[in-house]
C-alpha cells in the first residue's frame, strides 16, 4: 500500500491520528491512550500487516516522552512509524505491545531501564541493564551523574 | 611378585596422593574468606541448595546395565573354555545372546533407551 | 507467548543454574539464568548489562564526526559495518552520498569484515561443541583477513575508517593483490572445513532437530540476520534495502529451511561463499576518483528524524537519529541485531538439554557489547 | 650385547630380592624393604610417566591446531610440565565451605589408587610384569570400574551445581560403557582361552590377533578404543567435564594438588588403557612375527621389549589424544544412544563372529 | 530395510569420523610447513608494523627541533574523548608582534581509543600516529605523554 492509502484506511478507523510525512518513512501520531488498538489492527489486518517491530525506543522532548514505533510488513513491504506522546513525564505510562509483538519484551524493559516509562500490562517490568537499585533514568535529559568525570 | 603387589600398589596409591596433598599444604600459602569457600557458579551465588534429588535418567539404563553386567561375567568362564568345547559352547552362546539381544530390543522398543 | 505470564520467583526444589558472566561458552559476559528438570532446560532469563556503557547517552554529547568510533565497540566483529551505517545515517541527513569509489571500498571492507566475523563465529562454534582445532583454522584465515584490515585501515577490529561522505583515506597500494590471496586461500580451505566440522556425524547430530524457530515467531521476536534467515524469513538488508551500491550487485540471499541449529549453521557457512563472491566481483572493478564528498568542517543535521539499517555479519543494524539542528545528535538509538537474536533464546532454548543450549548459543552468535550497549 | 639382552627385568627383580633375603636376617623386614624399593620405583615410573603424557598431549595438540605447543620452559618446552606441577604444589588446596570435606578430600585419594590398582597385571615387557595375576583380563575390568565410585564422590561432595550434573553424567556414562569394553576383552579371551596377561601376549607369538584375527578382532579393537576413550572421560566422551557446559564438570571446586591428582588419575588411565588394548590386540611387548619367517622373527626380537611395548601404547594414545582434538563432544542422550543402539549390538554380533571364528580355527 | 540403513549410518558416521581425523592428521604430520605461530617477543627485531598501523599519536619534529603544530586546537575538538588537551602562550615575534603558540601539546594515551581523528582534523600535518604499540607501563601516570620536545619551536612557513 502507498502511504496515501494507509493514511485513508488508518483515518477511516482512527480519525484521531495525525500524519506526518517529512521524514523518509510515513509517520503517525496518536495519543497514548489509542496506541494499543491502533496497533493491533496494524498488525493482525489482512490488508497492513504490519508483523515486525524492528525498532522501539523512547524520545525525551523535555516537556513530555514520545513513544517512536517503526512497524515493517513483511508481506507488504510498509513501512509506519507511529508515535505516542506521554504528557506525563514524572510518571509517564503506556500500553505494552509485547502480546503482540514478541520483541518488545526486550525493547520495553530497556525503555523502562533508561526512561522509566511504565508499561503497563508487561509481564516482567524490572530493570534490564542497570542494577536493581539503580535511582534515576540515564537517558533522560535531566539525569544528572553525579560520578560522571569530565575531562 | 604375588598378591602383595595388592598391597603395595595400594600403599604406594594413598602415599602419593595423600603425601602429594599434604606437601602442597606445606607449600601452599592459605586464606580463609568467606567469598572464597563459596561454590562456583560463574561468579554468582548460588540459589538454592545444590543438593537435590532430581531426575537426570540414568536410573533406567543403571537398570539394563545390572542385567548385562551380571550376564557379562558370565561370558568369562565360558569364554575361556569355549575352544575345548568346540560346537556346544557356541550354540549355547547363540542361545544366550540372543535371549540377552531379545532383552536389548525390548528396552529399545519399550523406549528405555531414551535419556530422559 | 512463552515469556509471558510468568513470574521469574525460583520455588523451592528447583534446580536453578547460573551459565555466565564468567562461563567458557557465553561469548563475553552474558549471563544466562537456567531452570533445569534434570538435565532438561524449563526456562532461560537472560541477565544483561555486565558491559552498559551507555554509548546512546555518550553520543548525545559527541559531534557527527566524532560518535562513529563508539559504535566500532558495539559489535566489535563487525566494527566497519556499523561505522558504516552511522556514516550513511548521517549521509541521509546531509542528504550527500559517498562517491562511487567510496562506497565500493566500504562493501568490499563490509563483506572481508563479515567473511571475518563468521569464521570466528564458526570456529568459537565448534569450541563451544568441544572440537578445539577448528577455532584454529578459522583464525588462520580470519587473521589474513585482519592483516588486509591493518594495513588498510590501520587498526584490526575497531577500524573506524568510514567517515560521513566516504572513507578516512584511500585504500593501501596492497589492498587489492592481499584480497585476492586471501580469497583464494579462503576458497581452498571450505574443503577442510567441510571435513572438520560440518560433515561430521557428531557435530550434525548435536546441531540437527536442536533449537528449532519457526519463521513466525522469527518474525515476532524480531529475529534478522542468520537467525532469521535460518528459519526462512527473508530480511537481508543488503536485498530489501540496499545501500552502498548493494543493488548493483549479484548475490543470492542464503536462505534455510528448517529453523533449527543446523539450518542456521549452513546459511552462515554459505553466506561466506556470497561474501567471497561478492568481494570478487568488485575487487578488480573499483572506479577511480575521490575517495570521500566534501563536506563542511562542522556537521549539522537539519532538524528531522534519520533511520538507516545495515547488514552486519548477525542482523540488521538501525541506527535511529533525532536532531534538532544542533552539532551533535538530540537522541541516538541503535536498533542492535543481537538485542532482539537475544529475547528469542528463552524461547529457542526451552524444552532442549543443557548440551544444547551450547549449540543453540553458538548458533545464535551472540556479541553481548550489542547487547549491552 | 648379548649380556644385555639376556639381563631381563625378572633376573635383575630376584637377583635384588634374593640379594636383601641374604643381608637383611628378618625375612619380613627384607620383605618390606623390596617392597619400599618396589614402590619408589613405581613412582619413579608412573611420574614421568604422567609428565610425558602431559608434554606429548599439548605437543600433539599443538601440531594439530598449527602451534608449537609448549616451546619457552626447558628445550622444546619439555619441562613446562614441571612447571606445572611446582605451580600446582604451590597452589592452596581449597575446599569449598559447603562441601562434605571427608568425601571431598577422598575422591581424588580413591581415583589415584584405583588406577594404581589397574596397573598390577600389565605385562611393560617380557617377564616384567607387577603381578601376574590368572585373572588378568577380568581384574582389570572389575578394578578399573571403581572410578566412577571416585567421579561420583567428587561431584556430589563439591556442593556444587555443575559437579553434581558432571558426575550424574559420568554415573551413566561410565556404566554403560563398560559393557563394550567387557565384550572386546571377552573376544580375545575366547581366542587365547586364558584371562592371564601373560598367555595372552605369549598366545600372540605367530601374529598379533589383530592380524590373525581378520576383520572381528579388528572391529572390536575399534570398539575397545572408542569404549575404553569414554570410559576415561576423554574427549569426546568427556561430558563428565564437558568445559563449555559445565566450566569442568565434577573436579570444578578442586584446585592445587587435588586437581591434580585428577589429571595424574586421568593420565595413569589414559596409560593402562592403550596398554591394555596393546597388549590384547597388538601383541603387548611381543615383537613383531610373521608365522615362520625365523630370519625376519629373529631381527625384529633384536628390538628390547619393553619398546615393543612402549611403542604401541603411545601409539594408541596417540589416536585417543587425536579423537580429542578433532571431535566435537556429544550429548549426554547420544552418547547413551552410541553405546546401547551401536557398540553393544555390535559388540555383542562381534563376539558370536569371533566364537565361530575361534572354534572353525579360521583365524591364522 | 532396517538393518541396511543401520548399516548405512555406522558407515557414513565412521566415514565421516575418520575424515576429520585425516585433516588434523594432516596438520600434526606437516606441523614444519603448516605452523603458523609468530613468536613475538623473539621476533622483535625483524616485526615491522603496517605504515598505517595507529599506534599513537606523536608530533615529529625536524633536525632543527622544529614541529609544525600551529596550537589551533582542532586535534582537540576533533578528539572525541578529550585526549588532547593544548596548552597555549603568546610568544613575542621578531617584528614586536604576538603569535599565538603551543606551551604544550598533552596526549593521554590511557584515553585514546586510535581512532585517527586528530590526524585527519589536523589542518598543518602536525600529528601523525607512530606503529608502536607497545605501550604497557607500571604507573598509568607515564601514559600522559607532552608530545612537543622541549624548546621546539614551530617550523618557518606553517600557519
């Protein structure tokens, strides 16, 4: 499907959403709360597909975290990047994906670990790379290190 | 050298390995720490306790090997005598192997043979 | 579903096993905790983090021309593939390209670099599965291969030789007499490895009906590379979507069929011979001319979003950009292959005995500083 | 020259023995004398004996990994083994905090002095034999089984998750393959009709069975070879140990001198069982005859016997230290499967083949 | 049926078992020709490093004791992990006017990752990387190294 198409079947049952076509790949905005539904019918409709989740990660806009999902459909040949604004940033929380997408288990505990966003629903919400007792999110904007040295 | 060769080879095992053991703890430098008397297990203590029943299969073939040992010290005596016997002893071996073989078979097919 | 629903808690009476950080077969620090029934694996959860070092956050605060070194250290056995497609992410954002000549010395560098990392891979695969003079013919190979890498590049494993709009400097006089040695002795000794390790009754037996993935949960886990290949999903970046000229190339996608340990070893074993194909198709054929476009003194992105991929030797490697103008990245995310070969070990391992595990492993080719980061 | 040859072990043996009987009046104090001297030569043996066999496994696994193997420590790298040794000695003898320390502290006494024990009915060379005992082939067998009581001890008492897995594992190993051991030794008995070594390798005078006794002999020869290489944990049966499963299986909590009784157990083995298979299958310290050729016979007994025999040992320990370092390890369910599916069905067919054999006279 | 694929699978196994060995018995009985080891220490004094090897950073100086480092410190932004740290002075030309020069040019080689940089951002070809690559020492102190010699001073003609 051409992105034209996509955005004319994604609207017709999300006429939230917003597009945004600067980048190489056709981008969705949506709220968080819709993300989950969204992209359960991007995944298991005949006519999208969207099955591989190749990339997952989380943006720090200082005044609120974006969700970035880049969906590919291995049957398609589509690619979607959808994108989830979190307002919350002191106790930011979103749907998990990984009933959907198996790899997200990883991708979400990693997002967890370095920007504590809660994703609510996920099996095993603990930390993956950084200790247990580790305070703060590194990849946030406002972490502070205190044992950073700066040459 | 006669049966005493029992004796010592037995003497001269516990010497040396004994003896080996025990220079080494003259030799050898100790320090006792906690961390060190721990169990190995790639640097991470170990969850649980390392002394459990569990299954690991080999129970079943301790089994067939108890009937096969037993039969194969059978096979000894008969083996030194089965030239002086000539025909009888082969076809009384034919017999027994082939009951033994019978044996291996049915463990076989009954999947006794499968490591669980 | 099989990570799911589950809680980690260990009961009493189960047999639990930590293989890792300091194992002899978990390539680098991983480490694996292992329920066992007997000798039967029930479940596997993966520890990470033993090598985070954090290399999203450290670029946030590096310039465009200096936050390709980092990644050389991600998946340090494909080094030049990953500068390679930090440099082309940021060629995308400047919206240049790499002359003709560049590019075809990156591919001919990127295809040494994966012929090099899956002979280590396949040595280390036969020592984790016990035959230790394997390793040793793999390296002899694999170190002619570094010798091309060092004289060219300069360094062995962390190249760093691809700069944004081309390559650091212009290949060694040398470059293309020692490829095509190497390409010979390479070609003669797939022979001997044959007769080492693949045709060998036990090494097939351990590695056949071991580890089975099917192409949907490939898919699912986000499996790419070999792994996925090995199952039959087709996901070779270099076909799907080529850079660096890729397309201008004859090469087949390799491709297995059953999923299982095997499967996999074989799409490696002959994606070595593509490589080798492919290097000859382009060594002698190296256009003349700059070795690297003209670009400013400081490098700025235009404000956007940036997403490359790249075929390293264990899967597709992303490298996602957020500027916002500036001099150096707003956000950096690298979509590493091992992370997502890693999540689907639970699931591969499940149900197979502690043997296999080895097997299943080695045949995965993880390299935990991708994983870590 | 001649004087020399006729000087054999035995003469030299009770001229000693006859020597202390004469000096030293107390009959049993002359007794415990020659077995003093009897035991430091044992050692003064069985020492360098483990020292070559260390040297020539990493020489040989050198060579075939296109390495020099240890080549700094002495010429030729040939007393790197020593070096090992000292540091071995040097090296504190731990013990772990949970582990049983009584069984933890024997297992390595109870596999030293089994394999010891295994040792008294090799015949090194003509007439030199410890103990020729007239169940020769059968002791072996029934000693060189307590191993696994060794294996077993050490992995349980370690406290330790991959010992206990290691020494389960060898548990079943061990048993199984003693099976198909047993019935190659029991061909070469039913075609010499004596279990004494000395028989045995006197029975070889006209041809080594391996020869004489066309393709069965030879099938259970490589039988007795892959069963008697898993019967000693080598590689690739080495499960029990297996490093990449098992960092090192039931010794991993053993360091120092008790790690090394191990691998002097380990070497000591690996010695008594290529002896064996030299002395059942190739004619032990028997020269090389061919039926009546009395001139050939005559130029090859020229040759000491104790070379004879030497030579063919090492050169089974040769192939068994080849199966090391070319084959991967097998998994624990084929390992089991090798022995119960093949060896012992083969075994068992083979041995019937060598009884009609035996009994027709087909053999030379 | 059966017992021909049994026989079959002991065969190709066999086969297949004894293949392996001839390749490693290959390599113990042509160990003279097929030895690959490089002795290094030994071997020292005939070890040539590749030209482009990146061993470290150094600043070559001419006979006059004079290096072509102009002290613009793009080594030092092109660094990406602070290893080069310049220290400048004003220094007095003959014609009365001050120039800007280098006091001293600091390379922490325990931070150096090689990664050429420095060398290609230099705009005067003052740096270069050496093939030395021994560089293991007892204090991590001596690892700070000041590249330019003492009393050297730039070379005539370099801005």
């Amino acid at each position: 499907m051409t992105n034209e198409e996509l955005k004319q079947y994604i609207s017709a049952l999300f006429p939230t959403v917003t597009y945004d076509e600067t980048g190489e790949f056709l981008n969705i905005l949506i709220a968080s709360t819709e993300l989950k539904p969204l992209i359960k019918t991007l995944r298991y409709e005949d006519d999208l597909k969207f099955n591989f989740l190749f990339c997952l990660t989380c943006i720090d806009w200082k005044t609120n975290l974006m969700m970035v999902y880049h969906l590919i459909s291995k049957t398609h040949k589509h690619i979607v990047v959808i994108k989830a604004k979190i307002a919350d940033v002191v106790k930011p929380e979103i749907e998990t994906v990984c009933d959907i997408y198996q790899t997200a288990n990883f991708h979400e505990r990693e997002v967890y670990d370095l920007f504590g966003v809660n994703f609510k629903n996920h099996p095993d919400m603990r930390r993956l790379l950084l200790d247990e007792s580790w305070e703060g999110y590194p990849l946030r904007k406002n972490y502070v290190d205190e044992n950073m040295i700066t040459i | 050298m006669g049966s005493s060769a029992l004796i010592l080879l037995l003497i001269v095992g516990i010497a040396f390995s004994v003896g080996g053991i025990l220079i080494s703890k003259w030799f050898a430098k100790s320090s006792a720490s906690k961390v060190k008397g721990e169990p190995y297990e790639c640097g991470i203590p170990t969850t649980g306790t390392s002394w459990i029943q569990f299954n690991v299969g080999y129970y079943l073939f301790a089994l067939i090997f108890l009937i096969f040992d037993v039969e194969l010290v059978f096979m000894y005596p008969w083996a030194v005598a089965v030239k002086k016997i000539g025909m009888v002893g082969l076809v009384e071996i034919v017999i027994f192997m082939f009951i033994l073989f019978m044996g291996l078979l049915y463990a076989w097919k009954k999947g006794a043979l499968k490591w669980m | 579903m099989s990570l799911l629903g589950e809680d980690y808690t260990t009961e009493e009476g189960e047999f639990v096993i930590n293989i890792g950080p300091q194992h002899p077969s978990t390539h680098g620090v991983l480490h694996l905790k292992v329920w066992l029934d007997g000798e039967t694996i029930k479940k596997v959860q993966p520890h990470l983090g033993y090598i985070h070092r954090s290399i999203e956050k450290m670029s946030e605060s590096l310039s465009y021309r200096n936050f390709i070194y980092a990644t050389s250290r991600m998946d340090y056995l494909s080094a030049h593939i990953n500068n390679q497609a930090c440099a082309l992410c940021v060629e995308k954002g400047l919206q240049i390209e790499a002359p003709p000549r560049a590019q075809m010395i990156r591919i001919i560098l990127a295809e040494l670099t994966r012929l090099a990392s899956h002979q280590l891979w396949w040595g280390c695969t036969g020592l984790d599965l016990g035959a230790v003079s394997p390793f040793f013919y793999a390296f002899r190979e694999r170190e002619a291969i570094l010798e091309i890498m060092e004289e060219t590049c300069g360094a062995r494993l962390t190249q760093n030789f691809c700069v944004p709009g081309g390559i650091m400097a212009d290949i060694h006089p040398n470059f293309q007499k020692r490829t095509k040695d190497v390409l010979k002795q390479i070609k003669s000794k797939f022979q001997e490895y044959d007769d080492v390790l693949t045709g060998n009754v036990i090494f097939e037996n351990r590695n056949k009906n071991v580890g089975f993935l099917t192409a949907e949960d490939a898919i699912s886990f986000g499996c790419t590379g070999p792994m996925a290949r090995g199952s039959g999903v087709s996901c070779d970046v270099r076909k799907w979507f080529p850079y660096d000229g890729y397309d201008k190339v004859q090469f087949d996608e390799v491709l297995g069929k059953e999923g299982d340990c095997f499967s996999r070893y074989m799409v490696r074993m002959n994606e070595m011979k593509q490589s080798v194909s492919i290097i000859e198709q382009l060594i002698d054929n190296i256009p003349e001319g700059d070795f690297q476009a003209k670009t400013k003194m400081v490098l700025k992105l235009p404000k956007g979003e940036f997403y490359q991929r790249v075929e390293t030797a264990r899967g597709e490697l992303g490298v996602f950009i957020v500027s916002d103008g500036a001099a150096s990245p707003y956000r950096i995310k690298y979509r590493s292959p091992n992370f997502s070969n890693l999540s689907a070990l639970d699931h591969v391992a499940r149900g197979y005995k502690i043997g296999d595990l080895v097997a299943i492993m080695s045949t995965i080719d993880l390299i935990i500083p991708d994983v870590d980061r | 020259m001649n004087l020399l040859l006729t000087i054999s072990f035995s003469s030299v043996a009770s001229g000693i023995h006859n020597w202390l009987v004469s000096t030293i009046p107390n009959e049993l104090l002359a007794k415990s004398v020659e077995m003093v001297i009897a035991g430091i030569c044992l050692l003064l043996f069985l020492v360098p004996l483990c020292f070559i066999l260390g040297y020539m496994e990493r020489k040989v696994a050198g060579f075939m990994q296109m390495r020099y193997g240890p080549n700094r420590v002495g010429p030729y790298g040939s007393l790197q083994i020593v070096a090992d040794t000292v540091k071995l000695v040097m090296k504190e003898g731990l013990t772990p905090t949970g582990s049983d320390k009584f069984l933890f502290n024997l297992a390595p006494v109870i596999m030293v002095v089994t394999c010891m024990l295994v040792l008294a009915p090799i015949a090194f060379a003509k007439d030199f034999q410890i103990w020729d005992i007239n169940i020769g082939v059968l002791y072996v067998s029934a000693i060189s089984s307590l191993a696994v009581i060794g294996i077993l001890m050490a992995g349980w008492s370690s406290y330790n998750k991959y010992s206990l897995l290691g020494a389960m594992r060898s548990g079943a190993q061990i048993v199984s393959y003693e099976l198909s051991v047993g019935l190659s030794l029991i061909s070469i008995v039913i075609l010499t009709g004596s279990l004494k070594m000395s028989d045995i390798v006197m029975s070889q005078e006209t041809g080594w069975w391996i020869i004489r006794g066309h393709i069965p002999v030879i099938i259970s020869f490589v039988i007795f070879v892959i069963a008697s290489t898993a019967e000693i944990n080598r590689a690739p049966f080495d499960l029990a140990e297996a490093e990449q499963e098992l960092t090192a299986g039931f010794h991993t909590e053993y360091a120092g001198m008790k790690f090394a009784m191990f691998l002097l157990a380990e070497y000591i083995n690996l010695f008594i069982v290529s002896a064996i298979a030299a002395t059942l299958f190739l004619g032990g310290w028997m020269p090389f005859h061919i039926g009546h050729w009395q001139e050939f016979n005559h130029i090859m007994d020229f040759v000491p016997s104790s070379l004879w025999f030497l030579g063919k040992t090492f050169f089974i320990i040769f192939i068994i230290m080849q199966f090391r370092w070319t084959f991967p390890r097998l998994r624990v369910d084929q390992l089991l499967t090798l022995e119960w599916k093949y060896l012992l069905p083969i075994s068992m067919v083979n041995t019937i083949l060598v009884t009609v054999m035996a009994i027709m006279g087909w053999h030379f | 049926m059966f017992l021909t694929d049994y026989i079959r699978t002991v065969y190709k196994g066999v086969r297949s078992l004894l293949t392996g060995m001839k390749t490693t018995g290959y390599y113990f009985t042509h160990a003279r020709k097929e030895i690959k080891t490089e002795e290094y220490p030994d071997n020292r004094a005939t070890l040539t490093m590749f030209d482009r090897f990146k061993g470290e950073v150094v600043m070559p100086h001419d006979e006059n004791n004079e290096h072509r480092c102009t002290g613009c410190q793009a080594c030092e932004i092109a660094c990406p992990n602070g290893t080069i740290k310049i220290i400048t002075k004003q220094e007095l030309q003959p014609d009365g006017k001050k120039k800007k020069a280098i006091d001293t040019f600091v390379y922490h080689l325990e931070l150096c990752t090689m990664c050429n940089l420095c060398v290609v951002a230099c705009p005067s070809d003052a740096i270069k990387m050496a093939q030395t690559f021994e560089h293991s020492v007892y204090d991590k102190k001596q690892l700070k190294k000041v590249l330019n010699n003492p009393g050297s001073k730039i070379m005539e003609g370099v801005e």
